[in-house]
C-alpha cells in the first residue's frame, strides 16, 4: 500500500498536462487581450480603405 501511495505521488504525467494546459490558457488570454486591444484600430483601417474606394 505504501509502494503504490509513493508511486502515485511520484507520478510527474499529470502535472506536465496540467502544465501545458495552463500555458495553453495563458497564451490564449493573451491572444484575446491583444486582439482586444487592436482591433479598433483595425477596424478604423479598414473604414478609412472602405471610405477610399467606396463607389456611389
């Protein structure tokens, strides 16, 4: 019974996909927030080019 208590608190597996789906989460709020943050400034862009080629 202790083998196996020791094994299993020795057992890395998890932590590492626990590890990977944390760094997952942070470089997708990250993305977000940078989108977020520009995509104003994209969408200005894009009026501007709309409102320059814009045929009546």
């Amino acid at each position: 019974m202790l083998n196996l208590a020791k094994r299993i608190w020795a057992d890395e597996e998890g932590q590492s996909m626990v590890e990977y789906g944390l760094i997952l989460a942070l470089i997708a709020v990250v993305a977000i927030a940078v989108l977020a943050a520009i995509g104003q400034k994209v969408k200005s862009t894009y009026e501007k080019v709309y409102e320059g080629i814009k045929v009546e």
